[in-house]
C-alpha cells in the first residue's frame, strides 16, 4: 500500500502579526515624532529602506501644503527611509475601488520606484484609498510593509485600524482583496477638522453599529453626546473613534482575525448597506447606507419582536439625531426585488449559510440564518412613512 | 496632550493554519477514499458546498478520461459538494503565469459559478498552473478555500505543497501573489508516470537543493540512486517527492511562513535561475534552471574557499548523472551583463539587504550578502569549459 510507504505529512503553524494604532494631531509637523519613531524602531543596520506615499486627492484638496509637509518630514529621515521621487495622488472615495486602472498604476508605480518587500507604502486617506493601497501592497511581492494614515472619521475608527483591504470587480464590493494586517497605524485626528459633514457624519455610523451590537454603555454615551457629535465637536469624536477602534481592533484579535469561520458578527446593518450603495451608484457614502441599513434591521428586529418599541425608537432617534436618514428611495416597492438580490449576494460574499445579525436589546446582537421577506417589505414600508 | 488621552491600541493575533499533503494513486478512482474523505470531514450541516475544478491542459492531454473520471467522482458526493457545470481548463506550464487575461478568466469563472469562501476551488496540475489559481483563489472573495492536487514532481515535492501562489507581472517572476497555505494537498504519485522525460527530471533539482542545504543523508541517498531515478523508477521517484516535501513543509512550520523576515534559506541556486528562466524566455523549466543556478553557486561556493573540490565535483556528478545541463550559452560572456542584474533583481524581490545561499559542505549552507562579480565570471568560465 503506497499509503503506508508514505504517511501524509502536516503542516500545522501560526503567523504571528503586531501592530498599533497611535493618535495624533499633525502627524507631518517636523517636531511630531509618531512616524519618525516608529521608522526609527524598524531601522536595520546599513540599510536604507524606500517609502512609496499615496495621498487621496481629496485630503490634498482640502491640504494643499501637505506634499510639501511630507517631503520636508521625510528630509530628516533620509538616512533611514527614502521617499521615491514622486508622491503619488489618486481619486478618493469608492470610484477608486470601481476602476482597475488604478490599481495597476499603483502596481506600476512599485515597479518602477522599485518597492520592495521591505520597504513601507504608506498610504493617507479614507478607507476606499486605504482599501486600494492595501490591496496593492498585499499582492505585490507577496506583500510590502504598509503603514495607514486614515483621514476621515469612518477609516479611523473602522477599515483603516483592521485588517482587510480591497477593491470592487464587475459591480461587486470588495470581490477582489486580501486579509493582510498593515505594519502600523497613525489617526490623525486633525484631519477630522477638515471633514466636510457628510463625511464627519458617515463615519460615526460604525460606531453606532459596534455599540448597538457590543456595547450598550458606549450607546448611551454617543446618545448624550448627540448633539456636540452633530455639531463637530473634534474631542467628542476623537473619543468616539478611540473607543470605536477599540471595540473593533479587539473584536479582530480576539476573534477569527481572517474570517476562516462562517459569521461576521460585527456586521450589522451592511447586507442592505452594500447593496444601497450599488443601487445609488455610490451616491451614499458607506456610512449613510450602513445608518438606513440598521434603521431596516432595528425595525425588523422589532417586526421579529427581538426588540422592544421603546428600543427600536431609541436607535431610530439617535440616528436622526446625528443627522443620518433611515430611509432612501431605493428601498421603495419597484426596488425591493434589487434590495432582495442583496442577501444572496451577501450570503455569497460571507460564504456558507446566510448569516444576518439582528438586535435582542441594544448592545445585544443576535444572528439569525433567515430573512423573512414579508417582514423585511413591512420594515421597509414602516421607515417610508416614518 | 492629545496622546495621553487617547493611549495607543495595540492589535496582537496569531492566525492558525493546518493542512496536509496525502499521498495516494489514482486518486479520481471511485474507490479511492481520500478526497472524498476529507470533503466529508469538512462537512457543515445543511449546506452544499460548490467546487470548482481548474485543470492544466497538459495533464489532460495526457490523461483523455480525466475529466470523466473527475465528474463520476463528484457524482457520489453530489450531497455534499457540487462540482460547477463545467471543469475548466487552463494551458500548463510558466506561460499561464504570463498572461494576465487567464487570471482575469479565472476570476471570472470564481463569480459566474458563485464559488464563495467555504466552497471549493481545486487546482489540479503543474507548478505553474497551481501558482496561478492559487492566486486566484487567495485574492476572490479575499480568499476561496483551496485544494492542490499537483500533478508534476516539482509541484508534488515543493511549491505545490508550500504556501504561495503568484503570476508573472511586466517580465518580473512572481510579482504579483500572495502567501495562502491550501486547506489541502494530494499528491497522486501515478501523474507522475505521464510526465516527460524533461518533467521528470527538473522535478528533481529541489531535491537536490534541499539535500545540499540541509539533508546529507538525502543527498547520498539521491546519489546512490541516480541512475534508478533517471530511469524512471517510480518508487524511487516517490520516496524521493515524499522526503522533499516533508523537508520544504517543516522548513516553512518551524520557520518565518509567510516570509516577513529577510531571508530566504531554502533558495540555493535560485537567483541565477529566476534570471535565467527570463533570458531563455522559459524553454528552460524552473527545475533545469535551478540546476545550473546549483551548479554556478557551487563552483562559486568552491572558488570562495567554502567548498572542497571533493563536494563540489561530487554535486556537478550528480547533476550530471541525473541528465541535468549544468552549463547554458545564456551565461556566457556576452550575456553576463544580464545575469548581474538577475542579482539586483532577486534582492529587489526580496526586500531589503541582497541575500544568498552558498554551500559551506554537503548539506551546510551559509548565508552572504555579496557576490564578488570577478569570481562569478570565473565561475560561470568554469562551467563552460567542463
């Protein structure tokens, strides 16, 4: 028996990964030592290690002295990390993560500057740049060493402290993409300043989310604090993006970091978002159609009498609140069918059965494997007429 | 001070991973329990996982029922997994790593056939076909749970039992890939009886390597049993792709798996043979190019002093026992130019300082971070005249 002759042989390892996320206000002043520490701790002897930047266009619009800032940082440093030439500047927002070109101009750039497994691309900007970038630096050379700056409230406290990254592919979110830690994280919390409010706003969705599903105590917080949140309130949201990206960097590490398993528990409210923001075209900001996608499954969890009204009003007023609408037209009657497509698509995103995370009280999540469409429709018909 | 109030987060994970590599023949026989046990394993109440079957052109040429012995299998295990309507096949050989629009292809087939990340994708071929869908398995959905039946004595003893996957990008060797162990492996030893007499042979030069740098024994063994080996002894061959493979599979456990250190001790002979696999645009397979790569960086390792010429000539007299060329007119001296930049490119791939092995003894190797070019000349002059 061959079998015998040669047993089979495992392979049994774990990988290890380390990485922080540090807070700081104007992370490219010459007298900010976040970055430069952190370059520092990683020097090798007689090595000088290449830094490849990608700045969003957006954050550059709103900064128009920041590649000059970055390149005077860099100066100082050029005995430890060298910038390439050129820094490069591309479109923000999800459009990036639509079209490949892109992408392959990033390969492209680590190409030609010559990136190699050991040096850092750093990338600066919202979680769609940090999601391309990230793609970009998992896939080339098996994966170079990648620091995020994240810019805007929903990368600082969501995409841009995990470990995902990705872009879309024939009309869906994230088809292509990797699990691939980044070496280091920086907020900067003074790029939250120049948020214009759609953005600032957006972002404290996943907040929401986390607290509805994980922490009741940090709801109550972000209920009270309503209205200085709405009202651009830089300590009151630099505090919620601390606890946000606390909540989800634990929820990473203690958990199933790679998702080998079948559920997503942090996902609340994003299988309606997902597919919101394909039949806006991108219209909606994520966070806009995560809001209207809890706004769905708080009713609906009402509807399934996992909630009381009380709660469900509750969730319904903060969102408000802060700002957020919980309903869209693409929800409607003539739409439901497209919004009905969005569960199988989800279902086969997560692979497996079809997991949906509902609410059993706030700060209570509970998973169920189906989707009862009749509700679903008189959830949808109740946020219409709210 | 805005870092007291907001401390930094630290993420810190380990991520488990576990596979094993069964060795078996004639494993699409429908009494053959081997995959169908581990699909059964795997099994998750009240679903059906999908499967889709990628297979290398070459091997079905060889083997015209495949495809039909492939479908009967699954018919037996059609409650548990479903293969996909149809098997696809793909050219074998480095060629399918150079041409971007099979990967596309491939992608393509992953969201047409809605294989998500608890089904299946199952590789079955050379080397290079494993690269390929490996690196299409590792970046759809951010990662399809993979099955590597490898079919060639290259892929059964090393890369197809390890933990990348890669395609070519632009002229450069795997630029583009990931680190992506398989959930597992089958190496059907009665492939290997189709193989040509080309195939058969560079299989074995990672044998070799690895027995130079690590494994004496296993080089005496590869010694005393030349001339079985070339004669096609297929016991032989299969002791010799087992022990390969458990040496290249504990080196990855009990090392650095995906590489985030800098150097990469199981590559003796491999920097010469990257370049030289470009500069024959690959009518050399992987494994004649590493041969000669073995060949140069023994000689070399001799005229650096760390060699005898007892050991030295004792490896080229295997080589050459085995059917190896340890000599091609790509080295020679007008194309030495070339091969300098081979060295420029393997530290680029690499990251950070230039690293190579050399031999110190059978079985001993010894790490460097420069080649002196004079030496390397007269190395290369020295194969050329044997």
């Amino acid at each position: 028996m061959i079998e015998d002759s040669f047993p089979p042989l495992l392979s049994e390892f774990q990988v290890p990964y380390r990485y922080t996320v540090q807070f700081t206000k104007g992370i490219f002043q010459i007298q900010n030592p976040c970055l430069r520490q952190f370059l520092i701790s990683e020097r090798k002897e007689g090595t000088v290690k290449k830094a490849l930047v990608v700045l969003d266009e957006g954050l550059v619009a709103h900064h128009p002295n920041l590649i000059a800032e970055i390149k005077t940082y860099f100066q100082s440093l050029d005995l430890i990390v060298q910038l390439t030439s050129d820094i490069v500047v591309v479109p923000g927002g999800e459009d990036c993560k639509n079209d490949p070109k892109l992408w392959e101009s990033l390969v492209d750039a680590v190409d030609t500057y010559g990136i190699d497994r050991h040096s850092y691309i750093i990338a600066i900007g919202g979680g769609a740049v940090l999601d391309l970038v990230g793609y970009v630096a998992a896939v080339s050379h098996r994966g170079i060493r990648l620091v995020r700056i994240p810019t805007t409230v929903l990368s600082q406290n969501d995409s841009g402290v995990g470990v995902k990254n990705g872009i879309n592919y024939k009309g869906k979110k994230n088809f292509l993409g990797s699990f691939a830690p980044p070496v280091a994280v920086f907020n900067d919390l003074l790029f939250l300043e120049s948020l214009d409010d759609r953005d600032w706003r957006s972002g404290m969705a996943e907040a929401i989310k986390v607290s509805l599903i994980k922490d009741k105590d940090f709801f109550l917080w972000i209920e009270s604090n309503a209205e200085a949140l709405r009202n651009r309130n830089l300590e009151k949201m630099s505090y919620l993006v601390h606890r946000c990206a606390k909540l989800h960097m634990d929820h990473i590490a203690k958990g199933d970091p790679f998702e080998f398993g079948s559920s997503r528990p942090l996902d609340f409210g994003h299988w309606a978002a997902h597919k919101l923001e394909y039949l806006t075209e991108f219209s909606l900001r994520h966070g806009e159609a995560v809001a209207i996608g809890m706004a769905l499954d708080t009713v609906y969890s009402y509807q399934k009498n996992l909630l009381t009204e009380g709660d469900r009003d509750r969730i319904l007023s903060v969102l408000k609140k802060l700002g957020f609408a919980i309903y869209h037209p693409q929800l409607s009657e003539k739409e439901k069918t497209n919004l009905y497509l969005g569960l199988q698509e989800f279902r086969e995103h997560l692979g497996g059965r079809l997991t949906i995370m509902l609410l059993a009280g706030i700060g209570v999540a509970k998973e169920v494997h189906e989707i009862d469409l009749n509700t679903l429709a008189s959830s949808v018909d109740f946020l219409a007429d709210l």
